[in-house]
C-alpha cells in the first residue's frame, strides 16, 4: 500500500531559515542580530493591555479584528474595508499569492530579497520569476517591468529590501507601475517603512489611493517591537483587502495579538523616538564600517549587508565568537541587525579585524 502523498510542488518548497539565537557564553553577554528584532522592550502601556487581555484566553478573538481595524483605519487615514490584517506580514503575503495566483501563475520579485517569497509562491504551485538585484543591492525596476509576462499575477516590490537594505524612491516607483499593466497585482512590502531616510521616499498610502492595482504590506514585528505576536496589516483597494480577508486563516490573529497592536498605534509618538535612536545607531554603524573600507549598500532597514560571497560563513564563525549572531546566506553574504549599542560596537571591532 501506498501512503497518502502532497502535491507535487511541496516536495519543491524551499525551507525558512529563521535567525540562530546567540551563543552562550559564560562571562560575556551574547547578542542576536539575525532576525532583524527590535532590541527595545515594549513601550509602556503594552505590557499591560497584552496583561488584560491574557485573562481572556478561554475565549475566541474578535475574528472580525474590528477595534484593530478601526485604530488603523484612524491611524493612517484609510477606509476600514481597505485593510486586512493576517499573522504578520509574511502571512499577507501568503494570503495574496493565494488569493490571486493559479497553479503556473507566474510571481516576479527581486532576489535576493525576502526568502519567504518563493516559499509562499511555491506552496501555491505558482512560479517564482527571481530577478537579480544591482550590484548596489538595489531593485532592478526597469528588468522586474521586463520580466512580466501573461502569465504574471503578482509582483513583490520589497522596500527597503531585505536582507540588502536600499529602498526605492517614489519616482522609481511611479515610473515602474506605469509600465506595469493594470490586471497585475503590485506589492509594496513595505515591513521596514518606518526606518526610511532618504530623499524620494515612497509614499505608500498615496500611491495604493492612486492605483486600483497597488496593495501595502506592513508589520508590527520590527519598529513596533511585536515580534512576538504575529500580526501585520495590508493597506490596499477595497477588491484586494476583501479577497485578502476571505482567504485568512480564521481567529489568526490572536487577543494578545491585537491588544498589543492597538496599544503600540496609540503611543506611535514614543515608538517613532525609538526609532530614530535605531536609525542613529544604523547611521553610527553604517559610517563607522565605511572609515573601515567596508562597501556596505544603503541601508535603510535596521540591518546592513555585508556582500561576502565565499566568506560568509567564515564571518558569522567570527561574530559568534565576538559573542554576536548573524544571519548568513551561504555563498552570498550576512545581514545584521542593528541592535544595542554593545553590540554594534562589536560588530565594529569584527569589522576591523576581518579582511575584506
């Protein structure tokens, strides 16, 4: 007899490598700048609503995340029914391939970029069109327009990029979806939008109201500091935002989930302090790399790149015994976070010794 066998394309799914947890070791204090976390603890006053509501955990979420909606919807100026919120914003993403792609649909994105592309892509049975970033680690718009063919659904634009850093500015934008056509679904992953600081930048919220085929990825993991919770929210049509909300996984997102979430919107003046003194640090590192000769892209998430192609694996051997842990991406290069100050400064020292 023969055992119940999945879909031909799971056997192709590529697997998610999360960020290693540091090292212990005894007299030192280990750091993780693999998973691009916020290194701040949650703001005050988040703690206590995920405490409240804790003590409903024998019930159901609120399937229909309506005071969530509502906060965003006050929040960022957009009509409730143009949202949609999903366990993080790699469940979005995994919601819209599905919504929008059949088996053989074609998903062009950049890469290297967020591994959790082809995962989602290939789950689907649809097919990943990678498209090499610059060698600055910057999307090739012009090549990703190119690349779009009859069979193209979707196209993942991840700003800034992960693991790279650089992000796209709006006039690369709007000249890309103008070569784009219109029955061809355009992400802006924007999980990394609050770090931005460059000329140009993408306007997210003004480019989906002028584009019926334009939708926003974000997240609460990294400036909000919710990792742990899961929860990311799409801005786009109101098409896009109900097929979203009809293939989402029902009660996905949980009480603590939403509590924490609509505790951070309501103290987004503290967060944005927060965040400027991560993009302080970024700046601090990303110079001090620089005066080491270091040709790091621009990074406009709270990571750097480290182009290392053979020796990435010999680099992240080398922060972990400077008692910091990496994300390496074998052949290609490492992405590190930008975490407290004692961390950065080591991986400043690491910098220093090892030869590039």
């Amino acid at each position: 007899m023969s055992s119940p066998q999945p879909r031909p394309n799971v056997a192709d799914i590529p697997p998610y490598v999360a960020g290693k947890p540091p090292t212990v070791r005894p007299g030192m204090v280990s750091y993780k700048l693999s998973s691009n976390e916020n290194p701040y603890p949650p703001l005050p006053g988040v703690v206590e609503a995920v405490q409240d509501a804790v003590g409903q955990m024998n019930r159901y979420p609120d399937m229909g995340s309506a005071s969530l909606y509502a906060k965003l919807a006050e929040t960022f100026d957009v009509p409730a029914d143009h949202l949609s919120v999903a366990t993080g914003s790699v469940g979005l993403i995994y919601q819209l391939v599905q919504a929008f792609c059949d088996p053989g649909d074609e998903v062009v994105f950049a890469w290297r970029s967020f591994e959790a592309y082809p995962i989602a892509v290939t789950a689907a049975g649809a097919t990943s069109v990678r498209v090499p970033v610059l060698p600055d680690g910057r999307h090739d718009l012009d090549a990703m327009a190119a690349a779009v063919t009859d069979r193209t659904r979707i196209v993942l634009v991840c700003t800034p990029n992960n693991p790279t850093g650089p992000a796209v500015t709006q006039a690369e934008v709007d000249a890309f979806l103008a070569k784009v056509p219109e029955h061809v679904l355009v992400v802006v992953d924007e999980a990394y939008v609050e770090f931005v600081r460059m000329a140009d930048p993408v306007d997210g919220i003004a480019t989906y109201r002028r584009h019926a085929n334009v939708v926003l990825s974000r997240t609460f993991s990294k400036a909000y500091g919710l990792a742990g919770f899961r929860v990311g929210y799409a801005v786009g049509p109101a098409p896009i935002a109900a097929a979203l909300r009809a293939v989402s996984l029902p009660f996905g997102v949980s009480t603590v989930a939403q509590a924490a979430a609509i505790a951070s919107l309501e103290r987004r003046e503290e967060l944005l302090e927060r965040v400027e003194a991560l993009v302080a640090e970024r700046t601090r590192v990303v110079d001090g790399l620089r005066e080491r000769g270091w040709a790091v892209p621009e990074a406009q998430g709270n990571f750097v790149w480290f182009g290392l192609g053979a020796r990435t694996a010999d680099f992240a051997l080398a922060a972990d015994e400077l008692g910091i842990v990496v994300r390496p991406f074998a052949g290609e290069g490492a992405r590190v976070s930008i975490g407290e100050p004692e961390a950065n400064d080591r991986l400043l020292d690491l910098a220093t010794t090892f030869p590039h």
